[in-house]
C-alpha cells in the first residue's frame, strides 16, 4: 500500500525567472544627469561670454597694432596731419631754428670782419665798432632762420618731407616698439626721436639763396625732435610683442568664444543681449582710461619735450584710430542688443512688431485699392521669411568683418540697409497674407449654383 505523495512545496533556491523592473530610480537619475549637464553648459557659457568681453577691447588693440603701426600706409596716413597741426608746426620752426642757429656765431663773424678790416689799414675803433655787431648779427640771423624755417615749415614741401621722412622711418618705427635697431626715429631709453636732418638742410639751402651766406657753413647735424617718451617704453615694447604674436587671430578667437558662449546658454536671446552691452562696457572702460593715460603722460612731460601742445597732438593723432574702433564697437555692442531684445518675446517687442504688422497690412490694403500688388512674390516671401531674415543677417554680419576699418558710420549705414530691407520684407509677407486671406474667402463661397444670381 502506498503512502499518497505530499504537495510540492515552494521552491528552495533563487527565482529563475526575470527580475522585476526597479522603480523610478532610472527616472530620478536621468533628470539629475540633465540638471548637472545643464548646470555645467550654463557655467562653461558664463565663463566664455566673460572672456569674450574681455577680449573685445584687446582685439581692438592687437588691430591697432597691426592696421596703425605696423602698417606703412597706415601709419603714413595716421602721422600725415601732423605737418600741418599749428602746434607741431611751432615746435619743428622752435627746433630748426635752434639746429641752424647753433652754427651761425655772430661774435666770430664779426671778430674776422674786424680784423681783416684793421689789416687793410682802417683804424682800430672801427674793428671795435665792427665787433659790436657781434650780438646784432646773431639777433638777425636767426630771425632770418626762424622766418625762413616758419616759411618751409608752413609749406608743402615740408608736408612732403615729413611724410617721405615718416614713411622712411616706419621700419624704425617697429623698432622703437620691439627695441631692435636704429633709424630715422631713434629709441634712448624710454625716449623715442625722429631725425630732422633733412628740414635742417632745406632751410640751410633757403638761407644761402636768400643771401645769408654765412650760412652755407651750417654743417650736416643730426639733429632729433621727441615724439614720444616714457619709462616705461620697456613694459610697452613686451605688451606689443604679446600683441603681434596673437596677430589678427584674437579677433576670430574673440567672435568664436562669443557665439559658443551664447549658444551654451539656456536663453540665447538674453545671453546674446548680455555679450554685446558687456562688451561696449569693456571699450567704454578702455576709452576712459585712455583720458587718463594722457592726462598723465601730458602732466609728466620730461624736460626733453619743448612743447606739451606738440606732443598732446602727436597722442592723439596716434590713439586716434584706436578711439574710432572702440566707439564703433560700443555703438555696435548697443545696436546688437537692442536687435536681440526688439527680436524676442517681450510685452514691449511684441507690441511693437504687431504695430508693425498692421502698419504693413494698412500698406498692402492701400496699394491694393490703388492696383499694386505683391502677386506670387508675397506669398513665396510669406513662406520663406524667417529664412531669409537670417540670411540678410548673416550677409551684413560679413559685409561688416570683410569692412576695411569699419567705423561708427558704417554700423549706422548697415543698419538703415537692415531696416530697409526688413520693411521690404514685411510689405511682401503681407501682400502675401492678403492674397491667401483672398483665397481662403473665395474658396468659402463656393462656386455659383444654377438658380444664383
């Protein structure tokens, strides 16, 4: 007789099947993932947006490097007016004058002409008288060299010389910055002198045709003008070696750290408002201290400098282009911030576009009463507008990089085109909207039945 089996009972080991699916931990471990990508995009793009703005004001001075002083043409058209600014005319007639007057000894002259006159048997009272004279010719030689001087100086040919003597000594020029070498503008230190040699010559030669022949023994001199001095030309000669070497790469630096930074951002539009007032602020900054660069380097003039006025104009003849850049990129950094805040979705933009808007309707309604339509171009202009919106954008954004020293005027010409061409655009889009409101009316109506009409 067999005993009846016992029911099996649960299983011993471990479950064969499949685990079960966790919990919302995945979910949980997803968003915190995504909340620390977002905090790491945000904080990479705060650090390139601030580096951006920094560099703004320091490509601007690398172009001036480059375009100003390393340029011959440049520079020439930069140093040109100075031959004709009233300062620095009175300090070139105050220098020639003194070169020339240096070599005309009245006391000598006079003792010759003395004492060839006591050989020929006159009396000595009169090579005494003579003598006497000695004083008088000095006082009359150099009003003749300073008149003479100040005629040359306020001439063309003086214009003529200066520039050839500038264009000469560009290479010298690159010198004084790197502190290799010697030209026609020489570095002593932290003083910086360009070789009026030529004009002294010139004015010997005007002097001998005008029958002041004591001057034919003016010799060559070497004779140098401060331009420019500081202590601490060192310190700016490895400022301008750290330019060169970032040459016209800094700018294209600058612009690709800007555009990864705003596009890092949660909210381009406002990032892209902010990058562009931080960087006027940075050119606004480096313009203000300009002012006080020169106020200092005018109130601590060395005692080589003869003429503050002289040496005011030649600052700001040289910082003059570099102010033109920096007011251009502020007045650019403003129109870019106010375009990106008037583009996004505001109570004020939007208000404004749909004044806009209806402004282009009104248009289109009255050129339709008048027989002006916009046809098939409206409506391919209404398909394709935000596209081609972009594209006017990007065409002047090159127009702009490919602009040879662009100035405030430029930013102000480009954007008048961009405002006209806009205005275009939304006539067209809205001749578009009129004839697909036409359309979408007719199509209502239905087509005629047999007892209408």
């Amino acid at each position: 007789m067999s005993l009846p089996s016992e029911p099996p009972g649960p299983p011993s080991g471990p479950p064969s099947g499949p685990p079960e699916p966790p919990g919302p931990a995945p979910a949980a471990e997803t968003g915190h993932r995504r909340g620390a990508g977002r905090i790491a995009a945000s904080t990479a793009s705060a650090v390139l947006i601030v580096l951006a703005c920094l560099f703004v004001p320091v490509s601007l001075l690398t172009v001036w490097v480059h375009d100003i002083v390393l340029d011959n043409d440049r520079y020439v058209s930069t140093v040109a007016p100075l031959a004709s600014d009233p300062a620095v005319e009175a300090a070139a007639v105050h220098r020639i004058t003194e070169a020339a007057g240096a070599h005309i000894d009245g006391a000598a002259v006079t003792a010759d002409l003395a004492k060839w006159l006591e050989s020929q048997g006159l009396p000595p009272r009169v090579g005494a008288a003579v003598k006497s004279l000695g004083p008088q010719l000095d006082s009359a030689a150099d009003q003749a060299v300073s008149k003479v001087a100040g005629r040359f100086v306020s001439s063309r040919a003086f214009e003529r010389v200066w520039t050839q003597a500038n264009r000469t000594a560009h290479r010298s020029v690159v010198r004084a910055l790197t502190g290799k070498g010697r030209g026609p503008v020489g570095v002593d230190g932290g003083t910086v002198t360009l070789d009026v040699g030529a004009a002294v010559e010139t004015v010997k030669q005007d002097l001998v045709k005008a029958g002041l022949s004591p001057a034919e023994k003016i010799p060559d001199v070497d004779e140098q003008m401060v331009l420019f001095q500081s202590d601490r030309l060192k310190e700016i000669r490895g400022a301008v070696r750290l330019l060169d070497l970032a040459g016209n790469w800094l700018p294209v630096l600058t612009v690709l750290l800007a555009t990864a930074g705003v596009l890092l951002a949660r909210r381009r539009r406002r990032a892209l408002v902010v990058t562009a007032l931080c960087a006027a602020a940075a050119c606004l900054l480096v313009a203000v201290a300009l002012v006080f660069v020169r106020r200092s380097y005018l109130d601590h003039l060395p005692e080589q400098v003869q003429s503050p006025a002289a040496a005011a104009a030649i600052f700001d003849t040289l910082v003059r282009f570099l102010r033109v850049s920096l007011r251009t990129a502020m007045v650019l950094g403003v129109v870019v911030a106010l375009g990106a805040y008037l583009s996004g979705a505001g109570r004020l933009p939007t208000a404004l576009r749909g004044r806009s808007e209806r402004a282009a309707d009104s248009t289109v309604r009255w050129g339709a009463a008048h027989g002006v339509r916009t046809g098939s171009a409206g409506s391919w202009v209404l398909a394709r507008r935000r596209a081609l919106t972009v594209g006017v954008l990007l065409v002047l954004a090159l127009v702009f990089a490919l602009w040879n020293h662009p100035t405030v005027l430029t930013v102000l010409l480009l954007v008048l085109v961009l405002l006209a061409v806009l205005a275009v655009l939304a006539l067209l889009a809205a001749g578009g909207r009129a004839a697909g409101a036409a359309g979408a009316a007719g199509a209502a109506k239905g087509p005629a039945g047999p007892g209408d009409g």
